[in-house]
C-alpha cells in the first residue's frame, strides 16, 4: 500500500459532484480507479450513489425514468478515485437516435475506460436480469470486470419474499465467475449498506495499492 493510501481512509460521505460527460473525450482524464453504476432506467442507481454517500442531493433522481443522461462522475477523499453514474438504459420514451447515442457513448466508456474497476449493476429485486441486465453481466464476464448486484427496491418486499427473490437470482448467477457479490438492497431502508460500501472500498484501494 501507498503512503498516501494508508494516509486518508476512503470516505463515501466526501463525494462531490465532478463533472457531466456525454462523450468519452469528455470524461475525466483516465487515470486512478473508477467504479461505475449501471442499470436499466428507473433502477435506482442515482439514489443508490445517494445512499452509499449519505447524501441525498448528490446525484439527481427522479419518478421520471431516464433521468440521468450524461455520464456524472464523483470524486472521493483520494487523488483520482471516483463513482460514476451511468444514464439509465432501456428508455423508451426518447427518439431512435437519441438512444442510439447514449447507447453509442455508454459502450464507449465501457469498452475503452481503463480506470474501470468494477461494475455495479443495479436491478429492481422485482424485475431482475432484465435483457439489458444479462448483457450486462456478460460483458463483464467477457472483459474479466469485477461485478456487483445491487438488487435494489427490497423494502417494496417482505423479507421472506426477499429472500426467496435472492435465492432464485444467485442460482441463475451461480455460473457467472465476475459476480464477486450479490446484496439485496435497499436505498430508503439503507439495506446491504455495509456490504456495499466495503466491496467498492476494496475495489478502488486494490487498484491504489497496485500504482
Ligand atoms: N422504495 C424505494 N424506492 C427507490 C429505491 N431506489 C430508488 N427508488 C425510487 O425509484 C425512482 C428512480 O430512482 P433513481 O435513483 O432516479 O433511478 P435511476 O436508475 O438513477 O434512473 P435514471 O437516471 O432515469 O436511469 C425514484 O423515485 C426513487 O426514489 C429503493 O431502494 N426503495
Ligand atoms: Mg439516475
């Protein structure tokens, strides 16, 4: 580990907003460590990012599905290390071309950011592994990225339910070698928390530690 490393603990509390890129050039220079939030429209990625930074105004979030267009970074408390929330995919209400250039952009970053240490792919506990979600989850499989499922909305159920939700989502994941963790989650009730903010702690001082 680096001096500066063990000098500061990661703090998610310190996030602040960095920057909008709707195109790759746009993008922070592509240095450090980056973990990125991912999930169909209306998942709850941005209240996730709310939740994990303890602060509600952080990223914006809406009723309204498609919210998030721009790629939206957030730094953290270490040189370089940031979150980053992804626009929603899946949304219908918008024209042909305009989704083809989200679609476009979000491949881009997917495909050539360097700095990308994991993925977290956000999926209503209802409605999981969407198409879209299992294209995802290949992706990483093919590119050998870190993944971690949030499977989020799990206050809308009773825990059993919840439960048995999970169970059936891990057994058609049990063959997929990147999923490092599967959390039922909740950004109101502030379920999986913990277990979220230790794996994305580990993900980004795993790659300071490798500078
Ligand atoms: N009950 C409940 N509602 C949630 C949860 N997470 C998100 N929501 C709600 O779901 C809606 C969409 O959440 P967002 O976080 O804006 O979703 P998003 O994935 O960022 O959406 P886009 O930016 O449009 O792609 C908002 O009304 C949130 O308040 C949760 O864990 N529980
Ligand atoms: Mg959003």
């Amino acid at each position: 580990m680096t001096s500066d490393a063990t000098a500061k603990s990661l703090s998610f509390n310190s996030a602040r907003f960095l920057i909008s890129a709707s195109r790759l050039e746009e993008c922070p220079p592509d240095h450090g460590a980056e973990v990125a939030f991912a999930g169909r429209s209306n998942a709850g990625k941005s209240s996730a990012i709310n939740t994990i930074t303890t602060n509600g105004k952080l990223a914006r979030t809406s009723k309204t599905p498609g919210r998030t267009r721009l790629i939206n970074f957030f730094s953290l408390n270490r040189e370089n290390c940031r979150l980053v929330d992804l626009p929603g995919y899946g949304y219908a209400k918008v024209s042909r071309d305009m989704k083809d250039d989200w679609q476009k952009h979000l491949g881009h970053y997917l495909n050539d950011r360097r700095c990308l240490r994991g993925l977290v792919l956000v999926m209503d506990i209802r409605h999981p592994l969407t198409d879209f979600d299992q294209m995802m989850v290949e992706w990483c499989e093919h590119n050998n990225l870190p993944l971690m499922i949030l499977c989020t909305r799990a206050d809308k159920l009773k825990f059993g339910q919840a439960k048995t939700a999970m169970m059936g989502i891990a057994r058609k994941l049990e063959d997929v070698q990147c999923l490092q963790h599967l959390v039922m989650f909740s950004a109101t009730a502030k379920t999986g928390l913990d277990e979220t903010k230790d794996a994305l702690t580990a993900w980004l001082e795993e790659e300071q530690a490798i500078q």
